[in-house]
C-alpha cells in the first residue's frame, strides 16, 4: 500500500467532497429562501404536517451525506488509479498519516450521523402515519358544522388536532406507540396504560393543553368555552376507561367525541364562526407570523 498515493488522492477526494457539500448547502439554502405560492392564505396545515416536514428534512439530510461520501469515494477512485506524477512526494511521512487520520475521523463522524438519521426516520415513520391516521379519520366529522385544524400551535406547544362545531371544541392529541400482538390499552384518571407496558403514560400535558386554548377562546369570545381533551392511540384497542376529564378512542373509532357532549358546551353560530376563523388564521401553511 503506498501511504503518500493514498494520502494525496484522500485529500483531493476530501476537498472536493467539501466543495460539493458547500454548493449542496448553499443551493438549498438559496433554493428555499423567500418562497412563495400564489395561495397563501389557502393552503391549509395537512395532518402531521409538522411531523411530515421532520421526516423529509431528515429524508435530504441523509441524501446529502450519502451523496458526499458517493462523490469522495469516485474522486479517491479517480486519483488513485490515475495519480497526477509528483503529488506528495515531498510531503513528511507524519503529515500523511495525519491526513489519513483525519479522513478516518471524518469517516467516522458521518457513519454515525447516518445512523442517527435512520434511527429518527424510523420512529418519526411511525409517529407521522399515526397522526395522519388520526388527522385523516377526524375528516369524516362534517356534522353540526363540524372543522377539523391540525398542528395548532397554542401558547409554547402543538395540539395535534382541533375539532370545532356547534357542539363544541375538541382537542385530539395523539400517543403514538407501536402495538404487539395484545393492543389492549386502559385510561384510569391522566394515566394510559398500555398492555405488557410496565409505566402507565401520563396524559396530563393534553389537559395543559386544552386548557390553554380555552383561554385563548375565552379572549376571543368574551364567555368560558370548555375544550374537551380526546387522547387518539392508533392501533390499540382501549378496553378500558374510567376518567371524567380525557377520552380515549382509536384512529377507528375517533367518531366516538361527537357523542362525548354536553348541551351547556354548545357554541352559538357566531362563536363558532370566530374560533374556526382564529384557527384559519393560525393554519395557515404559509403564515408569516
């Protein structure tokens, strides 16, 4: 193995990488910078929208990598079967093992990069198909004026879904969780206990968050409107729940918060009409605020 061929067809093959990564970055940055759609006030937040968005970012972080080291590895091919004559020859012996040794760090740092990118996208895979599920079913609720609003940002968190009609205000947030063979899960006071599942999940940040909205409603409307707090768990089947504060239903049976009522929760027209428009405003894909 000659070390100075080596060395010196790595470092133009890293240098070249590096440019490469640097006209990647910058046509992306350039590329996404200042975008526009001639529908700005149309286009809606989709379900799992937010989660979607991680995924694909994920999904070009992990291209940019694998199509560096594809641009590395041809260039180093290139150099060190076609050497340029007196490349290196002159350099100290201690100078090229240092290249090499950086290269291999180098190596080393994407490898694991790599491995955490594909260690997020197959959890954020499972969340993001539970919460479209979940989104999606949620569509089918068109009575009593029923509008369904997803990833609505309130206060410093996310609801995952938002339900207004004349019957009330519902939020869905979802406890995405893969199930095994038993899918059985139980809801006791904010406590969700899923089977063979030793810690129960607690709930309780979904109450936080109904509550928040509440009061932002009450702003709104000038009157208290109670947000009731639906917990959606795709894929389980929950036999079992005892809590006056939190429903638990599946991505099957979502359908289930219409009958969770009230008749002193009903909205009047124009209070529904205000809150949707409030969401609208607030979902809207491209909204600068």
């Amino acid at each position: 193995m000659d070390l100075t061929l080596m060395s010196g067809a790595a470092t133009i093959a890293l240098a070249s990488a590096i440019v490469f990564l640097i006209v990647v970055r910058s046509w992306t940055a350039f590329s996404n910078a200042g975008g526009t759609t001639r529908f700005p006030h149309s286009i809606m937040l989709e379900a799992a929208q937010r989660f979607r968005d991680q995924h694909a970012k994920l999904g070009r972080e992990q291209s940019v990598y694998l199509i560096t080291g594809l641009v590395f590895t041809v260039v180093f091919c290139v150099f060190y079967m076609l050497p340029p004559d007196g490349l290196f020859e002159n350099v100290p012996r201690w100078q090229l093992i240092v290249i090499l040794v950086v290269l291999g760090l180098g190596a080393a740092f994407i490898i694991y990069r790599l491995a955490r990118i594909a260690i997020a996208r197959r959890k954020l895979f499972f969340i993001r198909d539970a919460n479209m599920a979940t989104g999606h079913a949620l569509q089918k609720l068109t009575s009593n004026r029923n509008r369904v609003f997803h990833d609505v940002v309130c206060g410093s968190d996310t609801i995952d879904n938002v339900v207004v009609g004349l019957h009330g205000v519902y939020t869905v947030n979802v406890v995405a969780r893969k199930p095994g063979r038993v899918n059985h899960a139980r809801l006791v006071g904010d406590q969700l206990a899923f089977a063979k599942s030793k810690e129960p999940v607690s709930v309780e940040r979904s109450g936080r968050k109904s509550a928040q909205l509440s009061r932002e409603i009450k702003k709104l409307t000038g009157h208290d409107v109670r947000v009731r707090s639906v917990i959606a768990v795709p894929g389980w089947e929950i036999v079992a729940q005892k809590s006056g504060d939190y429903l638990a239903v599946n991505e099957r049976n979502v359908a289930m918060l219409t009958g969770w009522k009230d008749q002193a929760d009903y909205l009047m027209d124009e209070d529904v009409e205000a809150i949707q428009k409030m969401l609208t405003d607030r979902c809207t894909r491209f909204n600068e605020s």
